[in-house]
C-alpha cells in the first residue's frame, strides 16, 4: 500500500493528504484489450475468468476532475456487461472517447478499469474544480455529463456526449483510486459506512428518475407500481421509493427468501415468478397473454385494479407482459435490458389502450443530490446484502452475472474492513443499524 493510501485508510488530515506523493500505480479491477474475442463461440461467458485484479499506472488529472481514494464500490450489472464484452465490446467506448481529443486521449488503453459506484476521501483536485476540496468525504454519481452541450442544461442526460463513468469511460470506481469530475459528486451520508454509501448511487438515482423525477413517471400517491426483480439492485430501491411516495408496490421476486426481503421494505404485494409461470425462457406470444393473464388476477385480485405504472429493466423476458398486464393509459418506465434487448409485445395493447414508454437512464445530478437527501433523512436505506473484498471482486460480479444475489453487492477497496466510515453514529442510532441493512437481516434470519 502507498502511503498515501494508508493515510487515507487511518484517517488522516486534508493538509497530509495534499502533502504526500501520489503513488505511480494503484490496484484496480480491470479489463484487458486483449481478451475482447476471448468469450467467441462460449455459452457460459464467465466474467470471473476476464475480470482481472492487479496495478495499474495512475492517469493525470484533468482540471476539471478529482482524484478519490476509494474506500468502497459496488458490482452493477454494466460491469458484467463490460466483463462479457456485450453487445459491443467497451474498449471502443475508450476509443471514441478518446477521439474528441485533450484530456480525453487518457482514455483510450489495452487495460479499462470498471465500476460506477464509489464511496471515498478525495485526495487531489485539479485546477479548475471550486466546490470540493481534499479531505472530503464524498460518494460518485456514475454520469459523465457533457457541460458544454446546449441540451445539458436542459437535463444532463440529453447532452449528445454524456456517457456513463467506469463503463463508457476508464478509471472506474473498483479500484483504490478513481478519477471524477467535480460535477459527478455528491456528499456521503455520515450515518452509513463505506460501502453502504457506495452501494447507492447507480441504483436509487436511475429508480429515483424513473418514479419520482419530472423525467420519469412521476408517480403519485395511491399508485400501483408493478416492479420486476423487486429484490435486486434497482428493484429493492423503488419498492422504498413507491411507498414514501404514498403508491402500491407490487413486487415480483424470484424466491421466498428475497419475497421475505422486501416486504422488510414495505412491499404491498409479492409475487413469485413461479406463481405465474415465468420460467428463464423468453416467452412467446400466446405465453406472454397468459403469464400477463395470471399476474392481472393477482394483482385485481388483491387491489381491484390493474397497476399504474411498471417498473422495467429486465427487458426481453418481461416487456410483452409490461405492456400487457399495464393499466389502459398507463407508463411502462424502463432503463435496461438485462435479458435482452431486442423485445416483441403486441402493439394492439399499447396504442389501442393509450399506454405509454418512457425510457429512462440514470439520473442527472439534481435527481442524484434529491435522492442522496432521502438517504440523509433515514427514508431510503440502502440494499447491500453482501460485502468481498476487491481481490475477490471477480468472484463477486460472477454471483451477479448468474444472479445469486439479492440487492447491491459491495467492495470494499482501501477501506480495511467493512463497518468504517460512520461519521455520525447518534443519526445512525436513530434510524437502526437493522432497518440500514434489511437485505443483511433477511439473510440472517433465513441463515
């Protein structure tokens, strides 16, 4: 470990931070050019064998930009995309990044470490950054705006060139160091460790812009909101967003054990893939009215209506049904494809019964500074459920990959062991170390 490394990790002041050397390399999770074919003619791309632990050399800093000691991240499914290099390889992410010249050339290299959650210390700050200083405890949003795009100030995510940090972009947050844009940085909430805060900021700012921002779907008291893997990372964010929103949360869930999780969440209504005979395969068309079919009675049957709003992100194996089962005039909201993205529903149901898509990706950083203030005041927790460490971090998206997780699952990077970083222990007093953690407490309980 550099020492500077070590004096982020024993607490030390802002003016020996600023002092001490930068180390020439750092431990990173990383991605190698070189493996881009390696998965060619494999059915099971496991991304523990292309995920690689080891130093890499540390980059400059742009003006704009921050240098965090990263004490703890997190595995979203982006980096298991990366892993498998699907649909595109994201090596020519850093190479069209690259393209548009000065300090973006930095991108483009054989190695592209990963990650788009982190929670830190920030350790340098290039010229140019005012609101941030060395020494502050910080969390990362993963977008990457553009702020010389007219269409940023509209919304940061309409800029032609925003991209998403550790996946359309190098130096990600698994790792010890990551580099940031000021405009990417939001405060950590003092009641929660190192990786609970890092387990946020992808996850509850895409479901916050989904439900809650002016962007989304802008749910309103008394609701229903239908959410597919109600128990995974974005899932088990807006069961909690529905509920303080005054809506219904349906969830639907894979298993008994995440079933018990998130109804610790407050989830009104649970339902299990098996309950409506969704198996791992894509449904076909007289499948998808039949599946769509038995989750309607469900629902009716204990709301008396169809739900307002479906909440998607599993995509090809889910979509028909989404738009089948929804509400006449309502919103399917969606902001991924995890089992695919080439859907097939039956446009009848939507243009006939004036349902609406709204796509959705990520969260601007108003949207992320709006969510991170429900995390300060106790009214979103966060969704870890597990905790390894970076050398273990390819073990860990490999749990993801085959989904043998429920919620978030943290690494911790500088950070020792998990449990530090609690700055304010009577806030978190208050609100409980069981209520932070239910997604913990429902594995013990089933353990």
């Amino acid at each position: 470990m550099s020492a500077l490394a070590d004096a982020v990790t024993n607490g030390a002041d802002a003016r020996l931070l600023a002092a001490l050397p930068l180390p020439e390399r750092y431990r990173a999770l990383y991605l190698r050019k070189e493996d881009a074919d390696m998965f060619a003619g494999v059915e099971d791309k496991d991304v523990s064998a292309s995920l690689r632990v080891g130093s890499v050399v540390m980059p400059a800093l742009a003006p704009d930009e921050v240098l965090v000691a990263v004490m703890a991240s997190s595995i979203n499914y982006n980096t298991v995309w990366s892993a498998i290099f699907e649909p595109t390889p994201t090596f020519r992410f850093l190479e069209r990044l690259a393209a548009t010249g000065g300090w973006a050339a930095r991108h483009d290299l054989p190695h592209h470490v990963v990650g788009s959650d982190a929670s830190g210390v920030i350790v340098r700050v290039g010229a140019g950054v005012r609101r941030w200083h060395v020494g502050d405890h910080v969390v990362v949003s993963p977008v990457q705006a553009d702020d010389q795009d007219p269409a940023t100030h509209e919304d940061g995510m309409l800029g032609v060139d925003q991209r998403i940090w550790g996946f359309e972009t190098n130096f990600g947050g698994l790792a010890d160091f990551a580099v940031v844009r000021a405009s990417q940085l939001v405060g950590k909430p003092a009641h929660l460790t190192w990786e609970e805060a890092a387990c946020n900021p992808l996850c509850a700012g895409t479901a916050y812009r989904m439900l809650v921002g002016e962007h989304g779907a802008r749910i309103k008291q008394g609701d229903a909101v239908l959410i597919w893997g109600a128990a995974g990372g974005l899932g088990a964010y807006a069961v909690q967003l529905v509920r303080n929103g005054g809506g219904i949360p349906i969830g639907v869930v894979s298993s008994d054990a995440r079933a018990d999780a998130i109804r610790r969440l407050g989830c009104d209504l649970v339902v299990k893939r098996s309950d409506i005979g969704l198996s791992d395969d894509v449904p076909g068309p007289d499948e998808v009215r039949a599946i769509g079919r038995r989750l309607g009675s469900i629902i009716r049957g204990h709301l008396g209506r169809d739900p307002d709003v479906v909440f998607e992100h599993v995509g090809r194996a889910t979509f028909g049904i989404s738009v089948f089962v929804l509400k006449r005039g309502g919103t399917v909201v969606t902001c991924g494809s995890s089992t695919g993205y080439h859907h097939e529903f039956d446009n009848r149901y939507l243009w006939m019964k004036l349902k609406r898509v709204i796509g959705s990706h990520a969260a601007n950083l108003q949207e992320q500074w709006e969510c991170a203030r429900l995390f300060e005041s106790g009214a979103l927790v966060p969704t870890l459920s597990e905790v390894f460490p970076l050398s273990e971090a390819p073990k860990a998206a490999r749990q993801v990959q085959t989904n043998r997780h429920a919620g978030k699952v943290g690494i911790t990077c500088l950070a020792p062991t998990p449990g530090l970083g609690v700055t304010d222990p009577a806030l978190r007093a208050r609100i409980g170390a069981d209520r932070l953690n239910p997604f913990r407490v429902a594995a013990a309980v089933t353990a």
